[in-house]
C-alpha cells in the first residue's frame, strides 16, 4: 500500500469527522459542551465507548502481544467485566443521585475542595499519559508508514494530528463526542473484521485456517496461568483487571462524562452493561487476530524478521505490506478510529476538571458565557499542547509494548483515587488535606519501588528488591488499599491532635 493510498484514506476519514463535528457543534453552551444538554442515545454512547475504551494501542498492541503472552490477556478482560457491573451498580447510581458534572465534585461534597483537586490532579496526569501513550502508537506507525517517505519529522506529524483532533472538538465537547465516537467505533470493529477475514481466508493459511483443531492445538491460544509467582498468574491479572476497569473507566471523568450525558441512570446503566459484553467480544476477536498473524508469518517465513521489529509492528506490517488496497485501508481506518477517539475525548474532559474541580469557574457569578467559553478554549488548546509535549516524551524514552506501559502506569497513578473513592464510600470520617495529600504521593512511590523500580530505589536510595514474586496488575489494588488505609490513619490522627 502506497503511502499517497493511506493519506487518501485518513483524509477522506478527517473529512467526515470534520462534518459530524460542524453539525453538532451549532449553540453549544456549557451545558452542551459538558453534558450534551442531558440527551444522549444510551446505545449511541456504548458504542462510542467500545473505541474509547479499546484504543490504538488495544488495536495493534493486543494482538501482537500473543507471541509473547499467548490468549493471557483475557484473564484481565474477564476482569474488566466484573468491573463494569461494579461501575454499573455502585458508582453510576452515586454519581447520578448528586447529580454531578465532573465525578471529582463528588470528593468536594464528601471531604472539601481540597480532595477534589487532588483527585482531579491525578486524573488530568493519568489521562494525559495514558492518551498519549495510546496516540504516540498511531503517530509512531503513520510516520514509518506514511510520514517518513515522504520526510516528514515525527514532531510534525504529531502536530498534525493534534491540530486535526482539535478542528472537530474544539467546539462541541461532549455532545459532538458522543456521535464521532459511535461513528468511530464502526470504523474500528468495520477494520478489525475486513483485516481478520483477509487474513482468515488468505492462500498462506488456506489449509488449515477453518479447522478447529488448528486453534485447538496452537500453542498460542492458552488463556489461564496459573504460576503463582508469574506477573500474568490468573489471580492478579483477573483481580488486576476488575480493579484497572473500575479505576480507568469508573473513576475516570474521561470515561464517565458521556456516560453521565444519558438521560437517566437507568440508561447509563445499559450502556455500561452493553459495554462490558462488546468488551469481551471484541478482544477475543483481537487475539485470535495474533493467533492468524502469527501462522500467517510462519508460512510466509518472515515471523522472526517481523517480531525483531516490535511487536507493536506486526498487525501493521502485514495489514500494510500484504493485505492489498482494501486491507490497508481498513486497517489504516480502524486503527484511527480506535486511537483518535480516546485522543479527542481527553481534551474536552481534562478542560471539564480543570473548569470544574481544579478552577472552580462554575461557582463565578461575575463572568459572563462569552468569558466562560473563551476560558474553556483556552483550556483545550494548553491540553493539546501537553499532549504533543507528552507523546514526543514517549517518543524519545518509551520502550517495549505501549498496551503494558499504559498498564503499568495505571497502576501508580490511579491507585490514590482508587483509595479516595473507597474511602469516601465506605468511612464516614473526614480527611486533614495536608495529610491526605503526604499519603497520595508517599504511597504511589512505595508501590513503585514495589514494582522493582529502579530508578525509583536509587531515588529514595533503598537497593532494587530481589523477591522471586512478580507484581502484575494487582499492584493497583494494592496501591488503593494502601491509599485508604493512609487516609483513614491521617483522619484518626489529624482529629486526636
């Protein structure tokens, strides 16, 4: 596939977004831009969610991955689905019975402004890295593809892109979200299928691709692991997996403001519910995906060679060198879908929480609607420029897959607004905000250095750990329940003294 045909392909796809972005953009005020003026199709919002939730790195991470860790990662998703209906049954009915904007005002009505802003804090950091390392695997793979014949600089083509997310966000917010997302998401499922039943159906697999024993006897496909001391063991990718899902979707404004835009909870509730079991679906359908490319680059002799790359490039590499016009297209279009939702969505929710839980604009009587919705651009285009910052950190430090990068981060990062909302739930005890805060930032160093981080141990110079025991994504929970339990310390404390 030539790249003037993957240029054709994203321009014509901007081209739409673009379109939807004009039409649904007409008066939206902040009721619009933040909530969608309480009008969104609950089904509409599920679907949008799938291409949030997935991303690039899911699209082109999670089927490469299966060279190295085979069908393990549907331990986690197994566990995202437990997590959805904790979402849908715990958190949901809270956020909709005080009636929120952001979820982090629900900090502020049980603690004070001072919890509200460090929740907020850690969702704009864990947000902001997260979607940038999710665009920074698109950017990465349009400039090998794309960009470099042509000569074009990484920074630029990031700029690019940025600019193009800004053109059909910039105005609409949520209630234009809400409609590019479910568009999206057809692209990305649309994509996924035409790449699959190419590969499927291709002369390299033809003898064996439709037989069940051929997936039954491959040594890729093993779902459970059950060494205790692995970081992929059953239990802490499963425990992991609830517990990423509750804290990277439920306790995360980017996932929960469309979801908060349906007219009621009862809807909001259905559009999790849907969410979940498409969720499911849709990473067997990406692991079997490794599976057929795996074989598919065995026949061809060219796997070895492939994998040497990354395996980041192996969906690409095949979708762009083997598929013909029609491959690398769909592929091309889905990967976007899936990476430029959760892309354009982060710019409208970092500028609803800093409007909302870190500025507290809404509470101003003395500024006009003019003067809010400048303030509220002003805030999308400095995110779209931290996000660029972001993405070229990524470019020049990261290494390994992004899907476990992103990962991983999650695990320091969320783990104190994890503690925050359990603790808020569960205790009834107040928070001293400046013991509140020594806790959110002690305890997410400590897990660090759990996780055998060195530069870590050389910074609070303490020797690396040398345990046999691996952390996986059970280092989350432990980092919430360290979390809570430092804050209900400090309130037993802070109210003696």
């Amino acid at each position: 596939m030539t790249p003037l045909q993957i240029f054709t392909g994203l321009a014509s796809y901007f081209t739409l977004l673009l379109g939807v972005g004009y039409f649904t953009a007409k008066k939206s005020g902040d009721s619009g831009y933040f909530l969608g003026n309480k009008q969104s199709i609950w089904w509409m919002v599920a679907l949008g969610m799938l291409s949030d939730s997935m991303s690039g790195v899911s699209f082109i991470s999670v089927p490469g991955a299966v060279v190295n860790v085979n069908f393990s990662y549907m331990q986690v998703v197994f566990g995202y689905f437990v997590g959805y209906l904790i979402i849908s049954y715990i958190l949901l009915p809270l956020y909709y019975k005080r009636n929120l904007t952001s979820i982090y005002e629900y900090l502020e009505q049980r603690f004070g402004a001072a919890e509200q802003k460090t929740g907020a804090f850690f969702f704009v950091i864990s947000r902001l890295l997260g979607s940038a390392g999710r665009l920074f695997l698109t950017a990465i793979i349009l400039q090998k593809f794309l960009f470099d014949p042509w000569g074009v600089p990484f920074a630029l083509t990031v700029s690019i892109i940025i600019l193009l997310i800004l053109a059909y966000t910039f105005k609409g917010g949520i209630g234009t979200l809400v409609f590019t997302d479910a568009l999206q998401s057809t692209f990305l499922i649309g994509g996924l299928l035409v790449c699959f039943s190419l590969i499927y159906f291709s002369p390299e697999l033809s003898d064996h691709s439709l037989s069940f024993l051929f997936w039954k006897s491959s040594s890729y496909t093993t779902i459970f692991n059950w060494d205790y001391f692995s970081s992929s063991y059953f239990g802490k990718h499963f425990i992991g997996g609830i517990f990423l899902c509750v804290a990277m979707t439920g306790l995360d404004q980017n996932m929960m403001q469309k979801n908060l835009s349906c007219r009621s909870l009862k809807d909001a509730q259905k559009n999790m519910l849907m969410t979940a079991f498409i969720v499911v679906l849709v990473n067997i359908v990406f692991l079997s995906l490794g599976v057929l490319m795996i074989e598919f680059l065995s026949a061809k002799g060219t796997l070895e060679s492939t994998i040497a790359q990354g395996t980041d490039y192996i969906f690409p590499s095949i979708a762009l060198n083997h598929l013909g016009t029609v491959g690398g297209i769909a592929f091309v279009l889905g990967l976007s879908a899936a990476t430029f939702s959760s892309a354009d969505s982060v710019l409208t929710t970092l500028t609803t929480s800093t409007y909302f839980d870190l500025l507290h604009i809404h509470k101003s009587n003395v500024i006009s609607e003019e003067q809010r919705l400048k303030r509220r651009q002003i805030f999308h285009i400095v995110f779209a420029f931290l996000l660029w910052l972001s993405i070229m950190g990524f470019y020049k430090f990261s290494s390994g897959a992004i899907i476990d990068v992103v990962l991983q981060m999650a695990n320091y990062t969320y783990g104190p607004l994890l503690g925050l909302f359990a603790f808020g739930i569960i205790s009834k005890k107040k928070l001293n905000p400046i013991g509140m805060i020594t806790v959110s930032v002690i305890v997410p160093v400590i897990c660090w250095y759990l996780g055998k981080n060195e530069y870590v141990s050389s910074l609070i110079g303490l020797s690396p750990l040398e345990w046999e025991y691996k952390f996986g994504y059970e280092l989350l929970l432990i980092n919430g329940i360290l979390s809570s339990l430092g804050y209900w310390f400090v309130s037993v404390i802070s109210k003696r003294f």
